[in-house]
C-alpha cells in the first residue's frame, strides 16, 4: 500500500493538497443545538419556579398539576405566613402550591404526613439529608441546601396548619 492508498485514519486528499476543515454550517449547527437545548434549560427552570411562586393565599388550592384539594385557612399564623414564603420559594416546585402534590412530589396536606407518622423532626432530617422514596412513586427527593433554620421552623409551621385545616392532625 502506498503511502496515499486509502488507510484507516488517512483521508482521500491529494498528496500535497491541504486537508479542507469542517464545515462552518457544521459547526454553527452544533452551536446553535447546545445553545437551543440551554434555552429549553432555563425556559423550563424558570416556569417551575414560577409556578410555585404563584401559589394562591386563601381558599382551596387549585391548578391541574394539585393531587389533592386542600383548604386553606381564613388566616395563618406569622410564622405560617413567612413559613408560606419560603415554602413556596422552595418546596413548591416539587410539592405543589398549598403543599397539594404535582406530578413531581407528593402532597404534604395528606395523612401520611400527619404529624404521628412524620413528626416534624422528619421534615428537618429530609430538608437536610435528602429522603429515599418510600411512600410514593416521585423517585429521592434531594437535600434543600437553600433552606435555612429559621425557614424550616416556619415552613413546618405553614404545613401543620394547613394540615389542621384539613382535618389532619
């Protein structure tokens, strides 16, 4: 085999003949792919936290993506009312507005919740340490590392109320 026979490796150019880069349009289309997939990225972050920001105050949760309907009370405590904020902040997301459950986590106004079934302190140990799944189908929820203390206190707080509400204690 000569040394211009086609080899694995070699291209058919002629001898002396510079090799011809990629194609600009190639490229440009690669480009244009990782900089669509990004856009599809953000556009989809950015409705899923809105949707958990846009959480209703009063009255019984609504939306196509709420498992269960919950009620809210007339009024919530102050620590309830910073608990909702930060609630719907971060957990909303997952666990819907008004903790009513979407397809992407389960609801938490619902018995197994119930504070003789998962006391408060497994709220702080799934906030901090993340939780297998184990009641549902929604796959690991992941730690919440954005979470402070004092948001967790009255995010419980916010839940446990809405939970009363609802005829869970």
């Amino acid at each position: 085999m000569t040394r211009n026979d086609q080899q694995p490796g070699h291209s058919k150019t002629a001898p002396g003949a510079p090799e011809k880069p990629a194609s600009a349009g190639s490229m440009n289309k690669g480009k244009i792919a990782v900089i669509a997939i990004v856009a599809v990225g953000i556009a989809t972050a950015a409705l899923w936290t809105r949707r958990g920001a846009e959480a209703p105050a009063t009255g019984a949760a609504t939306g196509k993506d709420a498992m269960v309907a919950v009620t809210v009370p007339a009024t919530l405590s102050e620590a309830a009312k910073m608990g909702e904020k930060a609630f719907n902040a971060v957990c909303a997301a997952c666990h819907g507005a008004n903790a009513a459950g979407t397809e992407a986590g389960p609801p938490l106004v619902h018995e197994i919740y119930e504070p003789s079934h998962h006391g408060d302190q497994a709220f702080a140990v799934a906030v901090a340490k993340g939780v297998r799944a184990h009641h549902w189908t929604f796959g690991d929820m992941p730690p919440q590392p954005a979470m402070t203390r004092a948001d967790l206190r009255n995010v419980i707080a916010y839940v446990r109320e809405l939970q009363r509400a609802n005829g869970i204690d």
